[in-house]
C-alpha cells in the first residue's frame, strides 16, 4: 500500500503518513524481541554461573528505551531479578 501511494503522485503525505506509522511498530516490535533475547540470554548466562556474560546481557537489555507491556512483564520481573543477582 505505501508504495503504491509514495510512486503515485495523489497523496505523498498519506504515503508518508502510512509508512511511519508501519516502520515504528517494526521498530517496537523488534525493540521487544531484541530485550526479550537480551533477557533470556542473561537468564541462561545466570544458570552457567557465567557473571560476564551476565552482566553483559542486563546492561544490554536496560540500554533499550522499550515500553513495558503485558507482553514483556514477566521479562521485566526477570530482569529485576538478575540485576538483583549482580547487585546492580
């Protein structure tokens, strides 16, 4: 669809308009992956008693400007936990 709108010359705005509204849920949506196998990576590194790669992963996941929702919630509780453990 925002193709279609961008090469015709009708409505460029709503082309615009299409595409960003698309291109930020991409972008949430990889943001949430991206800290849920930040996440489970540190949780797998906390089992391995592997403190580096723990400490790596938290911080990783904590850099990530995301949006707590009922999708990542346990995620974040589990995150707590783990920083709990690096005493962070």
């Amino acid at each position: 669809g925002a193709k279609v709108f961008a090469y015709s010359k009708d409505d460029p705005k709503l082309a615009a308009k299409h595409l960003d509204t698309a291109l930020e849920k991409v972008f949430a949506e990889s943001l949430m992956v991206q800290f849920q196998a930040f996440v489970l990576r540190a949780d797998i590194a906390a089992m391995q008693d592997d403190a580096a790669t723990l400490k790596q992963y938290v911080l990783a996941a904590k850099n990530l400007s995301l949006e707590e929702t009922d999708e990542v919630a346990a995620d974040v509780q589990r995150l707590a936990e783990l920083e709990e453990i690096l005493n962070l």
